[in-house]
C-alpha cells in the first residue's frame, strides 16, 4: 500500500527539476496525499482500525520521504549549478516536511491519544491489584488483619477491571486466602499468649496464697519466735538481693566506663598513627620535590606508592 500512495504522487525525471523550483510547485502533490486521507475517520474501537490509523500514518511519512529524496537528489544533482535553484528546492524541501509531518502528527493524535489513555487505566488497573496483594506484615495484630480481610471482601471485581478482571479475581482470591491464612495463625499466637499469661498469674496468686498459708501455719505450730526468724531471714534475704544487684549495677558501670576509655585510647592510638602517617607521607613528597619533581607529581607518586602499585618499593610508617 506504499507503494500505491507512492506511485499516486510520482514525479517524472524530466519534470521534477521544474516541480521543485516552482514557488509550491509540489502543491498539487501534497494535495493529493490529503486528497486520499480526507475521508478517512479513525475508529479506535477495534485492533484493526487503530492498525489503519497506524498504516495511514506510515503511508504519509513514506509519501514524505519520497519528496524529499526526489527533492535531495535534484539538489545534489542542481548544486553546482545557480544559488537560486537550490535555495528552492530546499525552501520545497522544508515545505514538504512540515506540512506532511503535521499531517502526519494530526492522522496519528487520534491513536496516540488513545495509547497513553489505554496506558494510563491499565497502570491504575495493575495498581489496584497490587494494592489487593499487598498484605499487612507477618506478626501483625488480629485487628489490623481483620480490617485488611473485610477491605478484600467488600472489593468488587466488576467490568472496571476490564481485560485484567481474570487476573484481579485471581489476586483477590490468593490474597484473602493468604489473609486468613495469617489471621488464624495470629489469633492462635495469641490465644496462646493470653492463656499463658493468664497460667502465670495463676501460678502466682498461688504460690502466694501458700506462702502464705506456710507462713500462717510456722507462726501457729511454732510461736512467735520462730515466726519473727523466719521474717527476719526474709528480710536478710531481700537485703542480699539487693546488694547483689546494686553489685551488678556497680559492676556494669565500671565495665562501661572501662570500655569508654579504652575506646578513648583506641581513638587517641589511631590519631596519632593518622598524624604520623601524614607526615612520613608529607616528608617523602617534600623529599622529592627539594630533588626536582613538580609537587602535583610528588603526590601521584607517592600515592601509587602507598597503594602498593610500584613493586619493590614501599614506605615505612
């Protein structure tokens, strides 16, 4: 079909030159190009016609090329010849490319416009679907599961979805078995979380409540003066506690204040060896500078020396 709109605007050789250098000359030309897309309206409907919109368009830009080759090839041909000739082809030239590129541009806007409109609802479309898939973090609390589960039910898959409907089903489906999934799991964790806090208190109510009872029961069998040794070990015994554990706040601190200052040491070590690195390099650039070599290059040197990239040669820090 190329070669049929092609063939509609050929240019005879012995003419072309006159065509070319007459003030729009190739006029006629273009009209006929126009002439053969004046009637067409675009359709966007269907894959084949937004193709014809896309042939047409091709077809101008072929038409173009073609009269612009005829064109170049008569200036290559006419450009020992007169300024003049050449300057109207040329100004034909430009002619041609601008009027035929914007009808080009005008022919194809229709499917343009609709390929970044198509681009732009199915990137919203593959957004959504990922909004769906996208679960809350494992570990998360019962309540925040729950509302991500009732958002994932009450998500219609409906003809907004358009040919992505099949995949947001699909995504939707995986993502409110994986919720549940999480959520059961979740609820069991802390089930069994408040089953053993709730063992513990228990367990300690009792073992209180028998204390107690033992303490009640020594005071009773035994009399007062066994009951105020008893309390009195408790109490030794709550002292020892204590010093033991402001011994190992003591301990800590001295721990913590030992690390400080052998960090401060370590730094004030690695500081000197920063300062005497810099001067042996600062005296071996300054070594070879007083013997001539341009400081810049004293630098280079000394450097590839300290990387090690001049075999048999080091420095000493």
């Amino acid at each position: 079909m190329a070669e049929e709109l092609v063939s509609l605007i050929e240019i005879p050789k012995d003419t072309a030159l006159t065509v070319f250098t007459t003030p729009k000359g190739t006029e006629v030309f273009i009209q006929k190009i126009k002439h053969e897309v004046a009637g067409f309206i675009p359709d966007l409907s269907t894959k084949k016609s937004r193709q014809e919109i896309a042939s047409l368009a091709m077809k101008i830009a072929k038409s173009k090329t073609y009269l612009e080759s005829l064109g170049k090839e008569l200036c290559d041909q006419e450009r020992a010849k007169i300024d003049i000739t050449l300057d109207a082809i040329m100004t034909e030239r430009k002619r041609i490319k601008e009027q035929l590129d914007n009808l080009r541009d005008e022919i194809r806007k229709p499917l343009t416009d609709w390929e970044e409109a198509e681009d732009a609802r199915l990137n919203a479309i593959k957004f959504r679907i990922e909004k769906m898939e996208t679960l809350p973090e494992l570990g998360s609390s019962t309540e925040l599961l729950i509302k991500h589960l009732s958002r994932l039910e009450k998500t219609e898959i409906d003809e907004s979805f358009g040919e992505l409907t099949a995949d947001a089903a699909i995504a939707r489906t995986k993502a409110i078995r994986e919720c549940k999934s999480r959520l059961d799991t979740q609820m069991k964790l802390e089930s069994d979380q408040k089953e053993l806090a709730e063992l513990k208190l228990k367990q300690a109510q009792q073992a209180q409540l028998d204390r107690e009872q033992r303490i009640a029961k020594e005071a009773e069998e035994k009399g007062k003066r066994e009951a105020e040794d008893a309390a009195k070990r408790e109490v030794e015994k709550a002292q020892a506690q204590a010093f033991a554990a402001q011994e190992r706040v003591r301990l800590d601190k001295e721990a913590e204040q030992r690390a400080k200052h052998e960090k401060e040491i370590a730094e004030e070590k690695r500081r000197n060896n920063e300062k005497h690195r810099e001067k042996v390099i600062g005296e071996a650039i300054q070594s070879l500078v007083v013997n001539g070599v341009d400081k810049n290059i004293s630098q280079a040197i000394v450097k590839l020396i300290e990387d090690g990239k001049i075999k048999n040669v080091t420095i000493n820090f």
